[in-house]
C-alpha cells in the first residue's frame, strides 16, 4: 500500500479533460472525487449524463485493473440493470485507455458510468436498507457466477480467508484486554472458522461493501441505489460477502446482529445461502473487524501514531467488544432465523415430536398439570402487588400475596406463560448484551407456582447434564439440566430452576432418569434465588448451551427466534392450550341463554356446572384449559377426538354422503363386521341414529313377530326417549312427571345380590330372581294373555350397575321363550367389548337374545346405532311395509362404525378393559376396606360402581356423601356420576383406551375425596 501511494496520478481537471476528449471523445465539466490511491473524476458531460473517469494508480498490477474491467464488463453483459458503474468504451472500442505523464509513468483510464444517490454512511441504516442492501449483494454475486479471471486470484490481507494474518500484527495493539479480546477471536476462527472455509462455496465477490461503496436513493433512504468501487474484488467465499457488509453495517448500530439478519434476508432472497455458511457468519464478521483494528494498528506504527487512524478504529472496537459478550449461538440462531432455517438445526423437529407424543409423557407434577384449577400468575402486569414484591427482593411478601390469592378463589397452580413481558427483571444480569439500552423481558420458560416442597417429575427419560447453584439475585438458585434423546427425535435439553438445593445432594451428572423419576422440589425463597417458590421449566434445542447459558428471559425483538431455541414448554409440561384463550360465552351467559331458548327440563351436571370446550382421549378440557379426567361419559367408546374415526368420518363426508336406497360399500362392509362379533343366530341388522330409535325399532320387530304388546322390564330400567320407551321405562314413568305404570308393563325387581334378602343363598340369586319374571308371567297366562318381550339392559345402568346374578337371563330367557315371547337385550350402554372378556354383556349370562340393539359406544361420539335380530325375526318385519330411515346407514356413520371396530380390535381395547378393570377393582376393594362408606364393590371391566352407604350393615344409601364425592371428584379433575334409586352409586363408564396410569390417577383422586368428604362428617 506504501508504494501505491508513491504513484498516486495526480492530473489536473485542465488534463484530465484532455484525456477524455482524446480517449472518450466526450467533453463537459469535471471535478475531482475523493480516493485513496487512484484519481477520480466526476463528469458531467455536455450531452447530459454523469460519468466518472478513473486514473489508476500506476502501481496496479495490470492484471487487477483488467480484473475489475472484466467483472464491470461482465455485468453489463449479464446484469445491465444492476445499479453498478458500468463500462463505457473509448473512441477504438477498448475497456481500458493508456496515458504516460512526461516521467514515464504510464496509468490507465477507465471511463464508467454515474451512479446517483447518497452514502449509506450519511444515512439511517434502517431494517429496510440494509435487507435491501443484500438484495443488491445477492443479485450481484449471483450476476458474477461463473465469472472468473486471473486477476480475482490476489492475495490480499483483506481476504477473510487470510484474516488469521491478523496475529502477525497484534503486537501492534497496546493495549493488554484489547489483545487479549482479539486473541480470543483469533483462536475461535483458528480452531472453528478456518478449517471449513475451503469447503464453502467461494466466488468473485464485491469484498468492500462499506456504507461509503453502498448508495441510498435519495429520495428513499431504505431502498439500496447501487453500489461502487470494486477496487477489492477478489475470490473468495460467498458468505465473506455478506459478513464484510454486515460488518461494516454494525458500526455504531445499536443492534448489530439485527442489521446482520437484514442483510443476511436480503442475500438469501436472492441468492440462497447454506446452513454451513450462516454458521460461519458471526464469526467472520468478528474477524472482518479484527483485520480491520490490527491493519489499521500497523499503518499506525508506520504513520508515526497518526491520531485520525486511532479515531477511525474505535466504532470496530466497539463493535469487536459487543460482540465478544455475546453468546455466539445466540447471534447464529438469530442470523439462522432470517434466512428460513430453524434457529438451532433440529429445533421445529422437536417442537413437533413433543406436540405429537404429548399424550405418552408422565406427569411433571403429582397429578397431570392441566387437572388443578390453575390461574395466571399476575408477573405480566407490573402493578400488581406480587410483581412489585419480587422486583423488589421482597419474596415471602410475593408469596404470601399469591396464597391468599388461591385461597379465596380455589387455585392450586399458577402458571407463569412463556414469552409473557415481564417488568419483575430488574437486576442487571437481565440487561440485553444483543441490543444497546435494552432490557430482556420477556419470559422464555414456562414457571408453575405451587408451594415450596412441591415434587416435580421429568415427563420423559433422560441423562442428567449438570446440577449447580446459581447464587445471584434473581437468579435461578439450584438448577438442573436434562438431556433427552428419544426415538425419532433430536436431542433436546430441558431445564429446571429455582429448585431445593437438595437435588444437589442427590443428582450428578450422567446419571440417567427414568420417566416418570423425580427431578427435585420446588425451593423456598432462600435457596430458589430470591423468588416465591415456583418451577421455571424451559426447553433448549441447542444441546451445545451450558444450562447457566440458556436465556430464561429474552429480548422482545428476537421472540420468534427464542421461540425456536427455547419453545414453549407447555404441552411438554401437559398445560392446555385453552388455558391462555377463553373463546366464546360466559358460562353464567351461556346457562341463561338455555334457560330462554331450550327446553327447560334439560339437566347441567354438578354444582358447579362446566363448559368443555375440547376432548382428547381420556380428558375432557374445560374453556379454561382445566382437564377433566372422563369416567363417566361412555359415548366417546375409544376416547374422545379419536384420530381413526375423526379421519375415517371426514374423509367420507368429503367422498359421499346418502341414504340406504342407494347402493353403497361401507353399509354391507359394517354389517358383515358388526354380525360377526355377534353369536351366529344373530345374522340380520338395521341401523338407526340414537339407542332410543334402535329400541323402538327393536319393538316393531317385537309385534311384527309376535303380535303381543305384554312387555316385561325390571324395575329402575330406561329404555329411551321416546313416549313408547318411556311406558316401558320405570326409571322414567315412576319418578316425577311420569304417568305411572300402563296396563301391558309389567314390572319384575332389579336383580341385585347386594340389596337381595340375607336368608338368600348367593348361588341362588339368579333363581330367586328369576322367580319374580315367572310369577308375572304367570300372571298374565291367569288373565289368557302372554308375554310380548322381555327387555333388560344385560348390565342395568340406571339402577346402580347391577352386575346380574349367574343364571338369571339363562332362566328368564327360557321362561319367556315358553310363553312365546321374545328376549331384547339393550347393550346401548354396555356393550363393544366393554366388560373386556365378551363382546357383549350378555355373553357372560351364557344367553343368546333374539334382538340385541346398541347405541351409545358404537360412533364413539357420532349420532350412530343399530339392532341385530335373527332371521326368523326379521323375515316377520318384512311384511310388506317398506322400512326406511333417512339418516340410519349412511356411508359416513357407516365409516365410523368401522374405524370404532377397527380400533378396538387392532389396540385390544377388550383386553385393556379387562386388565385395567380388575386393576381398578382391587384398588376399589382395597379402598373399601379404608372407608366404612363403602358398601359395595362391584364391576367387570371398564363398568364399574361403587355403592355408598350410611351403614353397612343397614346398608341404608348414603345419598347426600355420593353427591358430595362426586361433586369433590369434579372439583379435583375427575368426571363420575351417581346412580341407583336413591343415587348413592359411584358411576364409572372410561374409555376404553384407559390406562393403567389413568387408573392410578383415578385411585388416587377417588381416595383424597373420600377422606375429604369422611372428614367433614
């Protein structure tokens, strides 16, 4: 560079004119420009236009100044709209003129076009400017592929590949820090950078956009007007082109990194980049300014400490400083970000593997974190007294505040949300290292306030990675991190602050923890950092971030990529996303609206009626995100939303939907699956829309087979809706607004062995029973009348769960077949494998009906019912009038059928019942031998009930503790009912999909209720 600037041209504007005259053939007024080692003119000639004449240092090799002449050359070919100085030829045709001064010294001219506009430098580097700054830069090294020459091969210091030359020069800085922050850079690019540079991409590249080459337009300072001088151009990696402008860009910007993602955007709208670059790209930027501090220290130490070059360094300093505080992670997953690419690679892979396999975590808590009422914790507004409390350091005060809070209005959770903005991070440890005068705020983890002591589990087996003690205010106490790698997932780190310090003791790291194992306890203030005792949970998908690294609290500008780097924990925690968004009407507005529009005699379950937004699986989740685990409502058969019959009913509903006069598929396919889960003799099947039309159609088989209307139906029984079922239902037509029992009802006992008289002997129930069917048969025969059907649920429901004394169908059945009626057997609420070791309820009877209608279970939540009968019936049936129902049999029901089918058969759904049943049966009978309530035990599969009572002895029905355990049961996130005549039976009907871990929660639940409820008398 010395010796260049010995050969600087120096004409003046009189000669400089004549050069232009002679070589251009141009005339018109010039003035000089400013340059460090060529001569430059502007040109404004008489036939309007700008240009400007360059006289090249007579220093440069004439490689590099055909070099530059090629490149400009080239793009006018290739990109003549590109805003760049383009070539214009002299008066021969020749890209580059030739004058000698009298000395000897020959220079080359070269005449280029104008390009209007203001330096970036003298503008404001707005987001806008500097995306369209690399724009420009993409469209001008993607105009350049494929060029080459001699010349772009130089060796030049200012090649970010050579920027490890920059430790030949540091003895030229000072000062020691200064240094030893320039050291630090050099051994990153050393044992990081410089060994992948000669795999990137490389081209010829502009190598200087500096905001005095970059022009704005001056009427628009956010748009990029061109860019200048190319005097640097060489080949070199395609990324340093980006990083040289991003370096530059960053000089005194107050977001550095920010103004690096714009041009990094920019660039890759037009010219994509690779993963492997943008990680390269903080450091080069880096080691752009580390060239730039030591070459300009070694003019210096030429210059005789020339003060204007100490003035010009201090911006990179600054910069070099800014960017040594920060986590280099932190700036890749930002620049990551911009261009499309996950903030850390694998990141929106494990966001979407948690999503998808939510449901098979273990609870974080004791119980499943969605099932305690839960509230928001007040951090988000930052007048509230809890907030002002913990800025403050004030955290029992905090914590006293929030439990009187969930006293008054029954919380036992809260929920601190992620990318919540927070005011309560006031110490300085939470002051941005990314942005000048910023502070981070908001919140990347997801905090659950509960008391100190409080177990917290890990939902999903991992490695422990470390266990330490972070001591400053505000800080997170004791911390733990986890490594988890599952299957088909890549590994992610969690994090878990403001823990007891008692983890410490027993964690170290390496040690593995199943599912399910304890992780600590939430700490009190003095050992949790200074805060009320809460967990703070966050997920990292950077595995490479030490846990005292991963930011728990970050920058408002930068939350999409936070989002990726450390996503919402929420559905690992198993928090509901209702939780955060009520949708929709009030529950009190809601309950007036039915009181005005709908019939007034429809019932609200619970004290405290619930508005249930969502189901899934076992849970049903109320507008507040609150999850319910579901015993009772046994429509949803294989859980609630179940993916197969959601898939199969929209993808039918989308094909066709019609009626069983024409011809289709689905309804021959149901029925063949449907008959063959049946005894042989029960061939034949008709499908209607609800339990209540399956039984009404099961009458008219009845009467066209029989010609009788003598019905037989035990007591409490409820056989549908309808006026027809309804006579037949003394659950209905006893109780109030019924019109009590019509002359062709007759009415035997429920066959219950609990309630049975004592002198009974139990293996004579089913006959004595049985009796009872006898004696009203009899009674009709006295009158010269028979029995029409005989109709029982093969489980009664209503009554209480009664499970049917061995042998009392066999001998019903056989009573009423001689008076030549016929037996129905009401499966609507038990059958589909729910008694886990039959298909049918009736099976465990050893009978055979001669009408078996369902309902209820067989859509698992879709308006879908059916009969089966023999063919002897159902040739009767066919008496001339045509049977036809619009909606009964449709493609879409029918589709639905068949998935339920499918599931139950393909998970062994009936072999679940049947485990987790006698599972649930054991811990009732073990539960019952705690709590004198307990009268009765009594289930078969997934049918369960529990009959309370006041006196075991007595067996008097304890009516008002059911209610008060039910009503405690919803309270603590569990659905049961109440059943029986005098409502002390604990009804329980789950999914079939019910687990062994869903039962524990049951057990557990249903054991805090009942001392609960025991207690208070």
């Amino acid at each position: 560079m010395n010796d260049m600037l010995q050969t600087t041209p120096d004409f003046s504007i009189e000669q400089a004119k004549l050069l232009l005259a002679e070589h251009y053939g141009r005339d018109g007024s010039l003035s000089p420009l400013d340059s460090e080692r060529d001569q430059n003119f502007k040109v404004a000639a008489s036939d309007g236009k700008i240009y400007i004449l360059k006289i090249v240092n007579a220093a440069e090799p004439l490689v590099e100044s055909e070099f530059q002449t090629a490149l400009l050359g080239h793009l006018g070919v290739h990109a003549p709209d590109l805003p760049v100085p383009h070539i214009h030829k002299t008066v021969s045709g020749a890209s580059l003129a030739e004058t000698t001064r009298g000395h000897g010294v020959r220079h080359l001219l070269r005449l280029v076009g104008w390009v209007a506009g203001v330096p970036l430098a003298q503008a404001s580097r707005s987001d806008a400017a500097l995306e369209s700054l690399g724009s420009l830069l993409g469209r001008f090294d993607a105009a350049l592929k494929g060029f080459m020459h001699p010349g772009a091969l130089r060796d030049l210091d200012w090649n970010l590949c050579n920027a490890g030359r920059s430790a030949e020069r540091l003895h030229h800085i000072a000062d020691v820090d200064d240094r030893a922050l320039l050291e630090r850079f050099l051994a990153r690019f050393e044992t990081k950078v410089a060994p992948r540079l000669p795999k990137l991409r490389s081209a010829v590249i502009h190598n200087d956009a500096n905001d005095w080459n970059v022009l704005v337009e001056s009427a628009d300072h956010d748009r990029i007007a061109g860019v200048i001088d190319f005097g640097d151009a060489l080949y070199a990696p395609v990324i340093a082109e980006v990083a040289i402008a991003a370096a530059y860009a960053g000089l005194d910007h107050a977001d550095p990194i920010g103004a690096a993602a714009a041009i990094a955007r920019g660039f890759h709208a037009e010219y994509p980049l690779l993963e492997e670059e943008i990680d390269l790209l903080f450091d080069l930027i880096a080691m752009r300014l580390v060239t730039s501090v030591t070459i300009s220290a070694s003019r210096r130490a030429h210059t005789d400490g020339n003060p204007y070059l100490a003035i010009s360094e201090k911006p990179a300093w600054t910069l070099l400083r800014k960017l040594d505080a920060m986590n280099p992670r932190f700036a890749a997953a930002i620049l990551r970000h911009a261009c499309g690419f996950e903030a850390a690679p694998g990141a929106r892979a494990v966001t979407a593997w948690i999503e998808a396999n939510r449901k098979t975590l273990q609870p974080l808590l004791d119980r499943p974190a969605a099932t305690y009422p839960a509230d928001l914790a007040p951090y988000g507004n930052s007048t509230h007294p809890m907030t002002v409390k913990s800025a403050g350091q004030r955290p029992r005060e905090a914590q006293a505040i929030w439990e009187d809070h969930c006293r008054r209005y029954g919380f036992d959770l809260g929920i601190g949300p992620w990318g919540e903005a927070r005011t309560v991070y006031a110490g300085e440890m939470f002051v941005s290292k990314l942005i000048d005068n910023r502070r981070r705020t908001r919140h990347l983890g997801l905090d659950l306030f509960m008391p100190a002591g409080t177990r917290v589990y890990t939902p999903m087996a991992a490695t422990v990675v470390s266990v330490e003690i972070e001591k400053e205010p505000l800080g997170y106490g004791c911390l733990v991190a986890l490594r988890h790698e599952p299957a088909g997932c890549p590994a992610f780190v969690t994090l878990w602050g403001h823990l007891a310090h008692e983890a410490l003791d027993r964690l170290e790291p390496g040690d593995r923890l199943e599912a399910g194992a304890l992780v600590g306890e939430m700490g009190a203030p003095n050992e949790n950092g200074g805060w009320a005792p809460h967990l703070h949970l966050q997920i990292s998908t950077d595995t490479n971030l030490l846990a005292t690294e991963i930011l728990g609290v970050g920058e408002e500008r930068y939350l999409d990529v936070w989002a990726e780097l450390f996503p919402d924990a929420n559905a690992f925690a198993g928090i509901a996303p209702e939780f955060y968004e009520q949708k929709g009407r009030s529950l009190e507005e809601i309950v007036k609206r039915r009181r005005e529009l709908l019939l007034p005699n429809l019932s609200i379950s619970y004290d405290k009626p619930i508005k249930f937004v969502r189901g899934e699986g076992v849970w049903l989740i109320d507008d507040r995100g609150r999850a319910y685990l579901d015993c009772f409502n046994n429509v949803c058969h294989i859980g609630h939303a179940h993916p197969a019959v959601v898939e199969a009913m929209a993808r039918q509903a989308a094909t066709l939907n019609t009626n069983t006069r024409y011809l289709h598929d689905n309804i021959v396919a149901y029925a063949e699956r449907l008959t063959a889960t049946m005894p042989g003799e029960l061939s034949v099947a008709g499908f209607v829309n609800s339990g209540s039309e399956a039984n009404s159609l099961a009458l008219r088989l009845m009467r066209a087979h029989t010609g009788r209307e003598n019905a037989i139906v035990l007591d409490w029984a409820y056989h549908g809706t309808t006026q027809e079922l309804i006579d037949i239902s003394p659950y209905k037509f006893q109780r109030k607004g019924g019109k009590g029992q019509k002359p062709h009802v007759h009415v035997a006992p429920v066959p219950e062995s609990y309630h049975a008289p004592a002198d009974w002997p139990v293996e004579e129930h089913g006959t004595r029973f049985a009796e009872s069917v006898g004696e009203l048969i009899a009674m009709m025969r006295a009158k010269g009348e028979a029995p029409a059907f005989f109709m029982a649920e093969s489980i009664p429901s209503i009554a209480g769960q009664v499970f049917l004394p061995d042998g009392y169908l066999e001998q019903v059945y056989r009573m009423v077949r001689e008076a030549g009626g016929v037996c129905i057997a009401d499966e609507v609420q038990v059958g589909f494998g729910r008694v886990g070791s039959h298909w049918w309820a009736f099976e465990t009877q050893g009978v055979v009906p001669d009408i078996v209608t369902m309902g209820k279970p067989i859509g698992d939540g879709h308006p879908l019912a059916a009969v089966v009968t023999t063919r002897d019936i159902a040739d009767s049936f066919n008496n001339g009038m045509e049977y036809f129902n619009t909606f009964g049999g449709n493609p879409v029901s029918c589709a639905v059928g068949l998935a339920v089918l499918d599931v139950i058969e393909g998970d062994d759904l009936r072999r679940n019942a049947l485990e987790v049943g006698n599972y649930l049966m054991a811990g009732f009978r073990a539960m019952q031998q705690r709590f004198e309530a307990i009268g009765d035990v009594r289930g078969m599969g997934l049918f369960l009930g529990i009959e309370l009572v006041k006196d075991r002895k007595t067996k008097a029905p304890a009516t008002e503790f059911a209610r008060a355990v039910s009503n405690g049961a919803r309270q603590r996130g569990v659905l049961i009912g109440t059943e029986g005549p005098h409502d002390n039976v604990l009804k329980m009907r789950p999914p079939m999909i019910f687990s062994r871990r869903d039962a524990d929660h049951l057990l557990a639940v249903l054991e805090e209720t009942l001392a609960a409820v025991t207690a208070r008398g």
